[in-house]
C-alpha cells in the first residue's frame, strides 16, 4: 500500500484517540525538527525510554527519519540498568518521559507540544547496513545486554513476523507488549509497515469488556505469545490478533 493512498486510514489507537497515517507522519517530522534543533544527526544514537504512548511510536518514526539509531530503554529500569544501558551503547542524545533517565542526561521530554508538519510524505527509505535499533535482553541472569539490528535486519524481522501471523492491511493487531522489548517493536513495524490497524495498550489488561470492545470488526487472526480471545465475546470469527508479554 502506497503512503498516499493510506495517508487517510487509522494506523494507531490509543485509549480514546485514534491517528490516521498522515497524522503520525506530521508528528514524525516535527518531532525530528525538534530533535535535529538539539542536534541529533545521522549515526547518532538516541536513547528512548518512555511509558507506552503514542509518542514513542512517533520519536521512533523521528529518529529514523534523521538517520539516527534509536537505543530501547525499558521503563521498568533502575538507575543501575539506566547507567549500565548508557555506559554500553553510549547515546549521545535522549528522549522520552522518564525521570532517572532525565536524571542521567538531557532529554528531550515527550510531554513538550510536537508541532505537525502537515503534507509530510511516508519515512525515508535507510540504508539496509545502517543502524536502526539496539534492543535489550531482560537482564534474567544479569544485566542486560544490547543487541543490534541494522534496517536490513529489522525489515527481514519484519517480512517474516507478517508471513508468520499472516497479516494483511484489512487485519487489526492489539499491541500489549511493551514497546521497549524486540517483540512490541516488531508488532509496531509490522503493523506500520503493512497499513495494520493498530491499538498500543497503555499496559497489558485482561479485562474482557475492554478487550471485547477492542476487538470488533476485525479480520480473525492470531498470532502466538500467547494469542487470548476474551469469553464470551460478541465477534467470535472477528478477533484481534493479541500479542501478550511482560511488562
């Protein structure tokens, strides 16, 4: 699907919000203005360590389009994981709305007012060797470590997570993993990337009518981390694929 012709469809929803694809694009330009006033440039890293919202899909959209790697932070983090991430991957600049984060070097906080830059066409293409992401492991058995992925890797992560779900753009996908963790990004990039109806949970949340009310109209497809049908639902042959993790 080309970016003009899905400029008008919802591509994110978040609590009572929705934002079409044109809308995400204006907010990405002129979160990149921001951030390139601050003087992020290409093969700089940005740190992001924000709560689930619909400005950390933007400030990745930001990031990218500057030509900058973006540096996944979770939330959940303490100063030691905060210290030990910005020792090992060495940012030189942040985002996000995270206190010990801001703590720890200047961020740009994504409570400031993003000014739209209407008519702003899709992402730029990346260089497929170019950084894109570092993402952490869970820090089970110590702290975490970062693994990188170059634009080349992420959009082959991308290809095989759609043929894996069997996502088109008529699908809707719930997002309830944390964005901060390789598989709530996947889930975003995916779902940008094909034109999927998304909704972001602001966390995970089991509540049948809440999930019920999330789910209708939508193509049936599931995908496996675990897959969840609420009880009782009212759509049976038309549930979300709801994609689950810890927070």
């Amino acid at each position: 699907m080309s970016s003009r012709s899905r400029s008008g469809r919802v591509a994110l929803a978040f609590e009572d919000k929705q934002y079409t694809y044109a809308q995400l694009d204006a907010l990405a330009v002129g979160l990149a203005a921001m951030l390139a006033e601050r003087g992020v440039k290409p093969g700089d890293r940005v740190a992001l360590m924000s709560s689930n919202r619909p400005e950390w899909v933007v400030a990745v959209q930001a990031i990218w389009r500057l030509g900058a790697a973006v540096v996944l932070f979770s939330p959940a983090w303490k100063q030691t994981e905060t210290e030990h991430a910005l020792t090992i991957t060495q940012p030189a600049h942040a985002v996000g709305d995270h206190l010990v984060l801001a703590a720890l070097m200047p961020m740009l906080h994504l409570d400031e007012p993003i000014t739209p830059v209407p008519g702003a066409t899709g992402p730029a293409a990346n260089d497929p060797q170019a950084e894109a992401v570092l993402v952490f492991s869970s820090g089970t058995t110590g702290l975490p470590r970062a693994v990188r992925h170059t634009h080349g890797s992420l959009r082959a992560a991308i290809g095989h997570w759609r043929d894996a779900l069997e996502l088109t753009e008529e699908d809707r996908i719930q997002v309830t993993t944390p964005p901060s963790h390789i598989l709530g990004l996947l889930n975003i990039a995916t779902a940008l990337e094909l034109g999927v109806w998304m909704r972001l949970h602001r966390r995970f949340d089991l509540d049948p009518p809440t999930a019920r009310a999330n789910c209708r109209s939508s193509p049936a497809t599931r995908s496996g981390t675990p897959a969840w049908t609420p009880p009782e639902s009212p759509c049976p042959e038309s549930a979300c694929a709801c994609v689950a993790g810890d927070e």
